[in-house]
C-alpha cells in the first residue's frame, strides 16, 4: 500500500508534500513524486525511484514552486520501480497520484491509443490521466471528465488529481482504498490517511466506498 498526498495551501506545496509523504513511509514503497502548479498555473514534476531522499535530492537540485500539488508514495504493481513508472502520471492538463489496481487497463489503453494517445509508462496508472485528458478534450470540465471516466474504472482505487491551469482545484476518488480530506484553515488537504496531513490538520473526514469529491481551498463536496 503506499502514500497519496494533496495539498491545496497557503505557503511552498513541495516541502509539506515531502514531509506527509515521510509520515506515508511506513506502509511501504519503491519510488516517489510531486507535482505543483507554479504561480502561472503551469504544471510542474519531480520523481524518482528508491527513497525520499532521492526525491529530495531531485528537488533540491531542480526545485518546484506553487502551493499546490499531489505526491505520491509508489508500490509498483504495473512496471518496474522505474522513474518513469513513478507517479504523478500525466496526459495533457491531467496529473494523477493512484494506490491501487486498475484491472481493465489494457482494454482502456487500446481505446484510448486507437485516438491516438501515446503511452510513456507500463503502469495501469498512466490509463487514469489519458482517460480524463481524453473526456476534457472532448469538451468536458474537469469535473465531467473525472465523473465520466471514474464510471469507465474497474478494480481498486484512491485517486487525487490535479489539473493545469486550475490553481484553486483538486479531486479525489476512492474505491477500494482509503482516502481522506483534511479541513484547514483556508487550506484544504487529501491524504492517504489522517497521518498524512496530521502536520497541517486534525480535521479529517474519511470518504466513503465509492465518494469522490471536488476540492477548493475554502469549500469541498463530496459525491457519490
Ligand atoms: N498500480 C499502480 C502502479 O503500479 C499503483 C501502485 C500503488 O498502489 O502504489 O503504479
């Protein structure tokens, strides 16, 4: 099981999603990453396998900015622990962090490669963030597009999502795998786990089996 961070705040995303990711440690993984909106709303990525410290490491010599962003603590199911196969996966304005299993990805990769969607991973993963990318390019919000390609998702899954060019946006899903949302002050937070946003919050609403929900740093909803 590994670690799903997302942080919507008011100070420098990176070293937060850092040290949840840290309180994330103990379930176990093999890579990790981040990704933040800068100022511009431009979407920016660091990822590396082995330890946090790696990460770190990639971050420290090729910083991010943005108080926003998602980070993710990798068990590799499908692909190798590769710095390529780490999360965040993304597909046009769509990144995407996921625990769990998609189990009908191969037939959602044809579909989807059929339009012409061009895989850089042999992770499941990688599927979510062209499904949506695909659903918004077709004309649909970003929360259309989650809906609709949440429906398309068989297997296990806690999903955050976060989208270029929405400074004030994050999404969440679970089905399968826990997932939470920490309350702030003026900042709104998901997590693996209470733990995980333990450092900014102690008020965590767990999801339910099937919920997803929208995100702002004032206001959240929740779906199901
Ligand atoms: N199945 C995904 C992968 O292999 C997610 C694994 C996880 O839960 O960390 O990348």
């Amino acid at each position: 099981m590994c670690g799903i961070i997302g942080i919507l705040g008011s100070e420098p995303a990176a070293p937060r999603i850092i040290e949840a990711l840290k309180r994330l440690e103990y379930r176990g993984y093999d890579s990790a990453g981040i990704a933040t909106l800068d100022a511009d709303g431009a979407m920016q990525r660091r990822r590396a396998p082995g330890k946090l410290k790696n990460l770190d490491e990639a971050l420290a010599s090729d910083p991010v900015t943005g108080d926003q962003g998602i980070g993710h603590t990798r068990w590799a199911t499908h692909g190798l622990p590769t710095q390529a196969n780490a999360h965040p996966h993304v597909s046009g304005p769509v990144a995407v962090v996921h625990n769990g299993i998609i189990e009908n990805f191969r037939e959602l990769r044809h579909e989807l490669e059929a339009k012409g969607h061009t895989f850089q991973t042999e992770t499941d993963t990688e599927t979510i963030a062209h499904l949506i990318a695909a659903n918004m390019k077709s004309g649909m919000s970003e929360i259309e597009a989650v809906q609709a390609g949440l429906g398309r998702l068989e297997g296990a899954f806690a999903l955050a999502f976060l989208f270029e060019g929405r400074p004030d946006m994050l999404i969440g899903a679970r089905k399968g795998s826990p997932l939470a949302i920490g309350i702030g002050d003026g900042e709104m937070f998901l997590g693996s786990d209470a733990l995980a946003v333990a450092p900014f919050t102690n008020r965590v609403i767990y999801l339910e089996e099937g919920d997803w929900c929208v995100l702002s740093r004032e206001s959240y909803k929740i779906f199901d």
